[in-house]
C-alpha cells in the first residue's frame, strides 16, 4: 500500500516537477549574456561545444536509464543543469562556460526520453498506462507553461542584470532535483529482461526505428525537430529586423524578446488540450501531417516577407509541438519494452539534433547564393523543410491488425495511406 501511495505521489508530482526543470529564466538572453563576458565567436563555439556533448551524451544516458533506472538518471539530469548554472553565474571566462555548456547538455541529455519513460512506468505500475496520452498532455502543458514563466520573468531579470538570469534558474532546477528525490523507482515489468551491452543494444535500437512500425515516426521526429528549431533559431534576429522597422531601441530587446516567447509558451500551453482523444488512423496521420504543415508555413512566411504581423504568427509557432508531442508519445511508448526505452527515444531524440546540425551546416551555403543572407538563410531552411516533410508524407502510416484505417472506411472513397 506505501509503494503504491509513493508511486501516486510520481504521477501526481511529474507535472510540477517538469514545471521547475524546465524554467528557463535564460532563454530570453542567453546570447546576450554570452557576448557580454565573450567575443561573439567563442559565444557561437559556445554553441558547438553544447551540440557536440549532447551528440556524445545522449544515447549513452539512454542505455544508463533503461540499465540502471529512471529515478537516478532524472537526478543526474536535474544535478547537471544546477551545476551548469551556477558556473555560469560565477564563470566569467570561455574554458569555464564551456564547462557549464557540457553540465548543461549533459542535464537535457539525461532527461531525454527517461521523464517520458519514467511517466508511463509509474502508470503502468498502477495499472493506469491507459491514462498516459492525456497525462503527458498535461505534463507538457507544465511545461509550456513554465516556458512563459521563465521568458517573462527571465526578460525582466536580464534588463537588471544579466547573470541573475542563471542565478534564478539554479534555485528552481534544485526544486525539480529535490521533487525527482522524493519520487520512487517504477517497478521493472520483467526482471529477467535486461538491457544487452551498449553496442548490442544501440545497433539493434537503431535497426527497430525504421521497421515498419516505426520508421514513419522516426522520419516525423527528425523532420519535426528541424521544422519546430529552424524558426526558433531565426525568430530572434527576424525580430529584431521587424523592430527596426517599428523603430524599438535596442536596449528594449531582452524584454520584448521575453514578452514574445512568454506568450509564445502559453499558446503552446493551450494547444495541448487539442493533441488528445485521437486514435483513428486516418486522423491521427492527418493531425501529425497538418502539425507539420503548419511549420512550413510560419517558415515560408519568414522567408516571404519581414513584416510585423509575422511576428504575430511566430507566436503561434509552439502549436504544432503541442499537438503532436503527445500523439507520437501515445503511438511510441507502449509498443517499446522497458529494457529499450529510454535508449529508443535517445536516439529518436539524437537523430533529430543531428539532422538539424546537418541543416545548419547547409543552410549557409544556400544563403551565399541570395544577396541578402538573412532572406537567402530563410528561403534555404524552407527549402530544407520541403523535402524533410515530403519524406514523411511519402512513408506508409503504421496499423496494427487491431486499429481502424482509412481502407476500414466503406465508402471506399479514403485513400490508404496505412
């Protein structure tokens, strides 16, 4: 009766627990920060030491969760990020944030897919997996929410002072680390079954992404990744061409970027109710395509025209995330074993940073062509996104023999795309 009431306790607290991960008081001026203290190159190597490390770390935290359990792999991750702020708060030379750049992605690393698997665990424990699609909705509504919270707050803090945008953030990453504390380890389902070695395991994971029944969820979340960063990626300098034309001083950046990605994190935030209740073939690959849909749009628009009504629609860019997280989670999950788990969506989540590495290499090369390179920049990156997004859309939908299809439909007029 004890274990259960802890177990309830996971499920009751894994929501708020995401709510104080994932408070990023930095992410409205971060950058800002960086090239306050160092020259703008080593802000952007900055930015390759994090990708690198996270490459290196992220399937091997995957294969720590499913080996050695849930619960110390989320403490790891919630221990790296306090670290990695408080070094940025200190820190004030390169070799030290680098430092605090491999504590940070070593933190997003280990959270990857262990919080997800960790969640349908706890469930499934108390015989409630049926619950999980709409419970991971809320979960990421948390998360959005406290996106917003952050953005804004963050926005504020950094007009005052820069580094107590790390400062803040130290303080709720131990509440998360103390809330992940108290939580129980899920029960393993069969304890027989344990993970194989690493490579075994990694080989035979990464062969399983793309058999039939998950290769067009491999492809989506690679090409979901790119398509959901690339207008992160540029909203900012979009932003600020869009303020020149509305004539906002420089000084006002931090805040008005805080405003916009706040606002941004709560329409993400209500959009989450509508990424549930989907379980028709037809509709839930008609949902994840329009997601997709939707990301090229809000792209080709940047690259169309620099306009202040843009800005509205880039607020609106979290939305396809907040859809169709919680319906590819609902596919995916349940059909992986306990003992591959984590380590399936590491690498789901490591193909994706890697994909769009490989489109942030090659998006400069296309803008060289254009002699406005910001425009030239845009016009390439929805040109990458068009031919990600036909990929999925060219892949067969996966059914089980038991779930409806379009072919079920009598009219005979659906076309079968299972």
């Amino acid at each position: 009766m004890k274990s259960k009431k802890i177990v309830q306790y996971n499920i009751k607290y894994y929501p708020v627990y995401l709510f104080f991960r994932n408070i990023y008081f930095w992410g409205p001026a971060f950058f800002l920060y960086f090239t306050s203290v160092l020259t703008l190159s080593q802000a952007l190597w900055l930015e390759a030491v994090y990708y690198f490390w996270v490459a290196v770390v992220e399937v091997p935290s995957g294969y720590l969760s499913d080996r050695f359990g849930r619960k110390i792999t989320l403490m790891l991750s919630s221990g790296s990020l306090s670290l990695a702020y408080l070094v940025f708060f200190f820190g004030n030379t390169f070799p030290v944030f680098a430092m605090a750049q491999i504590f940070l992605a070593t933190g997003f690393a280990f959270s990857s897919g262990a919080d997800t698997a960790f969640h349908y665990e706890s469930l499934y424990e108390i015989n409630k997996q049926g619950e999980y699609g709409w419970r991971e909705t809320k979960a990421l509504r948390f998360s959005f929410v406290a996106s917003a919270v952050g953005a804004l707050i963050g926005g504020a803090i950094a007009v005052y002072d820069l580094k107590w945008i790390y400062g803040a953030s130290f303080l709720t990453s131990l509440i998360s680390l103390l809330l992940v504390y108290r939580m129980k380890e899920p029960e393993r389902i069969d304890r027989s079954i344990k993970p194989a070695p690493i490579n075994q395991t990694v080989y035979q994971i990464f062969k399983k992404s793309w058999d039939k029944r998950f290769r067009f969820f491999t492809l989506y979340t690679v090409a979901m990744t790119v398509l959901i960063h690339l207008p992160y990626e540029f909203y900012q300098p979009y932003l600020e061409k869009a303020g020149v034309m509305l004539g906002t001083p420089p000084q006002a950046t931090p805040w008005l970027t805080g405003i916009h990605l706040a606002v941004t994190m709560l329409i993400g935030s209500w959009f989450t109710r509508f990424g549930k209740g989907y379980h028709h073939r037809c509709k839930v690959r008609m949902v994840l395509i329009s997601c997709a849909i939707f990301q090229l749009v809000i792209i080709g628009m940047m690259a169309l025209v620099t306009h202040p009504v843009i800005i509205v629609l880039l607020m609106a860019r979290t939305v396809s995330k907040a859809i169709s997280t919680p319906l590819v989670n609902a596919e995916v999950t349940p059909m992986l074993k306990q003992s591959e788990r984590s380590t399936f969506l590491s690498i789901q989540s490591l193909l994706g940073r890697l994909s769009f590495g490989v489109a942030l290499i090659l998006i400069p090369f296309g803008a060289s062509l254009f002699s406005d390179r910001f425009h030239g920049t845009l016009v390439t990156a929805f040109s990458v996104g068009i031919i990600l997004f036909m990929l999925v859309l060219t892949s067969s939908f996966p059914r089980e023999p038991s779930q409806h299809c379009c072919s079920d439909h009598r009219d005979g007029q659906s076309v079968n795309h299972c």
